[in-house]
C-alpha cells in the first residue's frame, strides 16, 4: 500500500507542474485555466473576436494551401495593410510576389515562362524576365488574383467563412500554442488561440480544400519597393495567365 500511495503522490504531482494540464482519469481540471477565456464564449463571440483580432494586428504572416478559380496555391506571404511580400507555388512553377500599396511586381524564373517556347523573341522576353521583378499592370487580368494574394484584408475574410452554423469544437494546439477550434457544421475549423489575443491560428477549410496557418501576428518586417534596376518595364501587358503557364511576349518598348 505504501508503493501505491507513492506513486498516486507522484502522478499528482506531476498534475501539479506547471506546463502539464489535463491529466485524464485523475479529476482533470479546467481546460481553459491560465487562458484567456475565449474558450467559454459561445461560437460566434469567439468568431468575432479572432475577427477582430486580426483586424487589428498590423502584420500577419499566412503560409498553406488555397484553391482559386479550380487551381492549387502553396502560399507563403507576409502582410500588412498597404502590401504583402512571399513566395506562391502553382502547377506552372514558382513565383515571388511583392505589392507596395498600389504597385504589384512578380519575379520569377526563365523556366515560369516556359522558356519562352520555341521562338526566338519569345525565349528572349523569357531571358529578360528571368530573375527580375516585373511590375503588373493593374489593367492586366493577372493583376486581380495576384495582387489578391498580398492584400491582408482579403485573404483574412475567408478564414470567417465557416460552412453552416458555428460550434465549439475540442481544445487543441497549433505548434505550442493552445486552441479552441470553432467548427462550421457544413465544414471547415478555425483554431483561435487560447494565449494572450485570441488571433486565428488555423484554418481548415471545408471539403479538404486547403489549410492555413497564421503566425508571426504584429511582427513587424520590411516592406519596400525594388530598384529601378531590378525592374523589368514589361509595357502594358504582362501575359501572364493566374490559371496556366505564362506565355511571354516581347516588350513594346
């Protein structure tokens, strides 16, 4: 009996340490001890919150996998209000993407444009754009999802699109950081943390359609436009389709 009190005074002990919670079959404790108590909210307060969160954090970084328009995006951006700066991966290749408030620009190399195919300008133009930013026009039709990619306001309001009514889900973790995940009851989870601000840290989206995850929220980073010299004037097209390989044309100028 003495052995089994011992290791009873041990297994509470252990309970008692300040990094261990739950401790399932010995009384448990409240979950949502040491948190910011959003866990106790119901669905939507939570929601609003991590909503409001986020709005007012200055920066964010937003890295996974989005669909748009029926194509697969790996993102890995970093926002803020006036721009955003990453990289995005596609079927086509991959691409960097810096926005300075109004101004968008794509680098990439040779091999995203195809090399240019078989003609002699076209794979000059591909040598030309290779490894330098190309400033989209805003009247070219790649400038809208591109440009959507940077743009943190855009990118948040989807995470607060759950399918159906919200629920409560289980507690959990994203990385170290304790959760309380709200579930949508036609799909997709958003894990809103339980420390300090309740930002969004994950989001599941329904029908396995990508997951994200948020990160880096109020840390400041720099974002500034290139040089003149590492720009390309691509004239007033920039041939690029956000829905296949893009396809260079020599520049008017």
């Amino acid at each position: 009996m003495y052995s089994g009190r011992r290791t009873a005074a041990a297994l509470a002990a252990l309970c008692a340490a300040p990094l261990l919670t739950g401790c399932l079959g010995l009384g448990g404790g409240d979950p949502d001890a040491g948190t910011n108590g959003v866990a106790k909210l119901p669905p939507r307060t939570i929601e609003q919150q991590a909503e409001s969160a986020a709005e007012a954090a200055p920066t964010v970084r937003l890295a996974g996998t989005v669909l748009s328009d029926g194509r697969s995006y790996r993102l890995d951006m970093r926002l803020r209000g006036n721009g955003g700066v990453g990289e995005v991966t596609t079927a086509g290749g991959t691409f960097q993407l810096l926005r300075v408030g109004a101004d968008l620009y794509l680098k990439a190399g040779a091999d995203f444009y195809g090399d240019g195919g078989a003609d002699k300008d076209s794979r000059a133009a591909a040598a030309k754009l290779n490894g330098k930013y190309v400033k989209v026009p805003p009247t070219d039709p790649a400038y809208r999802q591109f440009s959507g990619f940077t743009d943190k306001k855009v990118l948040l309001a989807d995470l607060f699109t759950l399918g159906g009514t919200p629920e409560v889900g289980d507690h959990r973790r994203v990385g170290r950081t304790r959760t309380i995940a709200v579930n949508g009851s036609q799909g997709g989870s958003l894990d809103v943390s339980l420390i300090g601000s309740p930002y969004p840290l994950r989001y599941q989206r329904a029908g396995n359609a990508g997951t994200l995850t948020l990160s880096d929220w109020g840390q400041d980073f720099t974002l500034v436009a290139p040089g003149k010299d590492a720009v390309v004037d691509y004239g007033t097209s920039l041939g690029v389709s956000p829905t296949g390989k893009p396809a260079p044309k020599p520049s008017s100028s």
